[in-house]
C-alpha cells in the first residue's frame, strides 16, 4: 500500500476506532477523535476523549498493545493499524484546533448519510488524551473476501 | 441496566463496533455488520467472512461491544463471552435473510452471506458515561397510546380489506389505510405470475406510477422476500447498501467487473432508509409481496412487523377470495346473453394513435413506445380488436375466461389483476383508451382516438 493511501486515512472525515486489552485478556473499544502520523507512519499519534477513554487508558498502560481502525464511512475503505504504545498523555492546548477540526469534518460527513449534526456536536472531544504508538502492522480491512490482508 | 430499554441501538441504523483479543492479548477492533438482540441476555453477531474477529473469538471468549442510540447517538458497551455460532434455525434465518436481501441487492449473492450467528452472553451494559456533552438531543418517550392507535388502525385495516368487492379497491384500500392509520406514505404490492415467473406491480402509493413494474423472485430485496417467503425489516438502509457495495468493489477488483452482475435499483423511494417488506401467502403458495418504505430510518419497528405480517395475511386471504367469487369454473357459455354493442359516434377531430403486437415477445407498443405484454396485452389485443371489427365496447370477464386464445391457466388466472395492470398501464400511457369497470364481471372499452392496429 501506497504512502498515499496511508495519507487517505489520516485525512478529515475518517471514523476512528480504538480496541485495547487489560491484563486478563479482556477486550475493550473506544471512539477516537483524531489520528495524525509525523514520521511517514512509523508512528502515529490516536486521540481519545478523556470523558471517555479511562479504561482504554488503563489498559494501554498495562498492556501497552492497541489496535485502531480507520474508516471512510462513505465508502467503508478500512485500515486496521496494529502497535505498541509509546506513551500516552493528555493532549496539549496546541493540538485543541486539530481535534475539533476533525470532529467537525467527521459529523460533516455524518451529516452527508443521515445523521443530523445537531445530534453530533454534542460528542465528547476535549480534552483528549493522544495515545502515540508504533506502527507495527497494517491490514486492509475494507469489507469484502481480502479483508484482514496484511499490507505492510 | 437493560437490553429491552436501548432495543432502538439494535436497528443497525448506527454501525457498531466489536473489540476481541487472542490468545496472546493482542486487540483486534472493527466494525460488525450486525448485532442482533436475541433476548435480555443475549446478543448474536454476524460473521460474514471467517474474519479476525472470528478467529479471536475462538481463542479468547471475551468481548466488547459498543453501540449506538440511532435518535441520541448515546453510545452503551456490551461485554460479552462467546457462547457458540449457529449456522441454521430460526435465529440463523432472520439474521441470513438481511444479508441475503442487500447482497442480492447489489449483485453479490453467494459472496457476501451470513456463514454464521455467532451467540454471545451479555455479561453487563453499562451506558458509556460523558460520550455526550450535556442532553441527549431528540430523546422522546414513546408512549402507549401509540401502540394502543396502532391497534385500531390495524382493526380498521382489516374492516377495509373484509369490506372491499373486487380486488382493485382491496389494494386500494388497504394502501390508503396503512398511510392513513400507520403512517406508510410509500407502499407497493406485487402479484406472482406464475406464467411470467415474476412478481408484477399492481398497485401503489406514493410513488405517482410504477404499476406494471417487474422483480424476478429472488432479485433485489423484494425478490429475496419472495423467494425466502419470510418478512424483512431493514433499518440504515442506505448504510448497508454502502457496505454491500464496498464488498462488491472488493470482488471487483480481483476478478473484473465481467463477473458482477448490475446492481438492481431500489423500486420505489431512490433514497429510500428504511423497509419492511411482507410475502404474502396462503399456506405455502406466494400470492404476492407487500412493501413499504421510508426516508425515515426508524420508521418501522418490531410492532410494525408484527401487525403487517398480521395485515399481510389478511391481504392475501382477500386477494383469494375476491379472486375466486368469479372462478373460471363458474365461467360457463351463455349464448343467449348477447355481445352488447354500442353505436360509434362519428368522432371529431381526435388523436391518431398505432398499437403494434409483436408477436413474437407478445409485446404491445403504443405509437413506438412499450405499453404491455403477456396475458394483459393478448387481452388488450382482443378487446380492440373486436371494437375495431365489430365496434364492441362492452365485454365480461367471463368471456375472457372462456377465451383460450388469451392462454389463461384454468385455475387461479388472476383475470382481474390482470385487468387492473392493464388499466393502470392504460390511464398512463395511453388515456385515449380506457378500461372502466361496468358491474360485477362486466366492463367498458372506451376509445377516444383513432386506432391503426398492426400485428407483426
């Protein structure tokens, strides 16, 4: 997979979608907020509402795996990056712009196929913890007979 | 908390997520298709492909389910355990027969289906706190007297249908009263042909036309209905058919878009958001389909299944029996009955129209545009024929039935919806010839133009 493709997931828009795992081997799910790469996808940084994200949080700090899927909702093309987290930290004043940039292009989005924005806005966003991690797989997940291939 | 008082997160209008590890704690997460409520303890997930997710549950029982409340967008987590996959029985069903429904939709039948009902034990709900910021917006207590309404209405559907005389105001009837009492303001029914093999549109609201419109049993959603004969209530329509058609781009990628058959569109609504859609049956035969649709996602509930497969039932038991007061046994010769004929006006200036029947694929064109075919158009054929030789204008259906030329079987015919399709299809492509009811059995042809008949 291209480095353009990676880039179609790191755009406005996108469903972000973070499962972790406590020490017992208990799964959990969150919403993300936002996710953004500085380094050409060796790492990526997944924002989590911190109204929400406790457990998430918790588990990453035992377990240190995550998973997170990225998803067009209008054409459901899905990456599920899978890594070991670095750090986690509550988000800094600075990166408050971009997560609610991307709130508001994903409820556009959501806006497009049906749900009102008058119901979205009120979605928990900040503050927001950023979770970065090591990329250390990606699949293509996009439904259909290829879904789970590994692609890098 | 319990699973009966967020039953709505479960309409699928809101994709849900499922989070599973394996055996080694490393997390998996990603979207499912559909998550089903069994009963308060119980949910089923669908597994469409042998998937990550599938394989984990294998290795590691726990999970974790997030789902949406389609009105408020308040998100609940389920934690669940695997308890087994089904892959058949009455669970199994339901969940096959909405993957069935959009994959046949959008052309890929066989490649996108349930392979499995995956059970699991919900082991707590817990409501996610402080996903929102202040209010939900748009929650509405849903009140009794709803329900108790809606137990009228379907008193009132059933009085209309018992009431009707012939099979025209039956379907017209009951249309009116579902929009009038439940709301449905888009509804459809379709009659099988068992000579066509096809489910033909005979009557319809909402929509400004569509009768005569044809699915092949087993095509789309409403074919899937038919062939399946069991009810299908679909939710976020227009999200499923997205995830249809991703999977279809998928296939085509890899195998070229040679071995993908065209999507069917949507008869009715283009935007349509919601079905529900009904077989209608008497015992095991298929009398025909029922459908309504909505822009409204959340417009048809659990209830609404319910009462229409209620109403659906009483459809198809009016349907037989206003079909059969004139059964063809009862259609014996009466000789001293004569053809009535009446005197042609000399017309003034009228409209010149061509009807061509075309032999060979039993088709009739008005002027150069397709008007009917099959048994509607040989009866067509006859009535004006027999104006244009004879100046008949007025005709039984008991003639008709005696009439083996027309090729109408000799038990169940279907004469009169037959007659209502070729009315319809008169009254909106041809309004200068006219079909019009003239008593029980009997009819009117009137002709306001000028007719060259060609036959090829």
């Amino acid at each position: 997979m291209s480095t353009e493709t990676f880039e179609h997931f790191m755009t406005g828009g996108v469903s972000v979608l973070v499962g972790t795992v406590d020490a017992d081997g208990v799964p959990s799910c969150c919403r993300g907020i936002a996710i953004a790469t500085r380094d050409n996808f060796d790492s990526v940084t997944v924002y989590v509402p911190a109204a929400t994200a406790g457990e998430t949080v918790a588990n990453v700090a035992t377990t240190r795996r995550v998973a997170v899927s990225c998803s067009h909702p209008l054409t459901h093309e899905t990456l599920q990056i899978k890594g070991v987290t670095r750090g986690v930290r509550l988000a800094p004043a600075s990166d408050e712009a971009f997560v609610r940039q991307r709130l508001d292009e994903f409820a556009a989005v959501l806006d497009e196929i049906g749900l009102p924005r008058r119901v979205t806005r009120s979605i928990a966003q900040w503050p927001a913890f950023a979770i970065d991690l090591s990329v250390e797989q990606v699949f293509d997940q996009t439904p259909g007979p290829k879904a789970g291939t590994l692609i890098r | 908390m319990k699973l009966a008082e967020i039953s709505r997160c479960f309409q699928g209008v809101i994709p849900s997520v499922v989070a599973s590890a394996d055996a080694n704690g490393i997390p998996n997460v990603t979207y499912v298709s559909q998550v089903y409520l069994v009963d308060d303890r119980h949910v089923a997930l669908s597994q469409q492909f042998f998937n990550k997710t599938r394989r984990n549950f294998d290795e590691n029982p726990n999970g974790c389910v997030e789902i949406y409340d389609p009105v408020t967008f308040q998100a609940y987590r389920l934690r669940l355990r695997f308890l087994r996959s089904e892959k058949s029985g009455p669970l199994f069903d339901t969940m096959a027969m909405r993957i069935l429904a959009i994959a046949s939709h959008t052309g890929m039948e066989g490649v996108f289906r349930l392979v499995a009902a995956d059970v699991f034990e919900v082991v707590k709900v817990e409501k996610v706190e402080g996903f929102l910021t202040g209010a939900p917006v748009g929650d509405e207590e849903v009140s009794p007297a709803g329900f108790r309404t809606e137990l009228r209405g379907l008193q009132l559907v059933s009085d209309r249908i018992n009431r009707a005389d012939d099979l025209e105001n039956l379907l017209a009837a009951t249309l009116d009263a579902l929009d009038v009492y439940f709301g449905f303001r888009h509804t459809i029914v379709l009659l099988y042909d068992h000579a066509l093999q096809r489910l033909v549109t005979i009557a319809c609201r909402g929509y400004g036309g569509g009768v005569g419109a044809e699915v092949a049993p087993g095509e789309g959603l409403i074919g899937t209905v038919a062939s399946e004969r069991r009810i299908l209530r679909i939710s976020g329509l227009n999200e499923k058919l997205r995830y249809g058609r991703a999977v279809r781009r998928s296939v085509m990628s890899d195998t070229g878009s040679l071995h993908v058959r065209p999507e069917i569109p949507l008869p009715g609504l283009p935007d349509a958001q919601s079905a529900l859609i009904i077989p209608l049956l008497l015992e095991d035969q298929l009398i025909g389909v029922l459908a309504a649709e909505s822009r409204d996602p959340l417009l048809f509930g659990e209830w609404d299944e319910t009462y229409l497969g209620i109403i659906g039932n009483q459809i198809a038991l009016g349907i037989d029996r206003v079909s059969s007061d004139e059964s063809p046994a009862q259609a014996t010769p009466q000789p001293h009955e004569p053809p009535v004929v009446r005197a042609i006006p000399p017309p003034p200036a009228r409209a010149r129209h061509t009807l061509t029947y075309y032999r060979e694929d039993d088709t009739i064109f008005l002027d150069d545009e397709y008007l009917v075919r099959n048994v509607p158009g040989r009866i067509l054929w006859k009535l004006v024929g027999e104006w244009k030789r004879q100046g008949r204008t007025a005709f039984t259906n008991r003639e008709l039935r005696l009439d083996r030329s027309l090729g109408l079987p000799d038990i169940k015919d279907n004469l009169e919806s037959r007659l209502i399709l070729l009315r319809h299809r008169l009254r909106e492509k041809c309004p200068n010839v006219q079909i019009t009811p003239a008593g029980r059995g009997k009819f009117t042809l009137d002709v306001g133009a000028e007719l060259d008949l060609v036959e090829r």
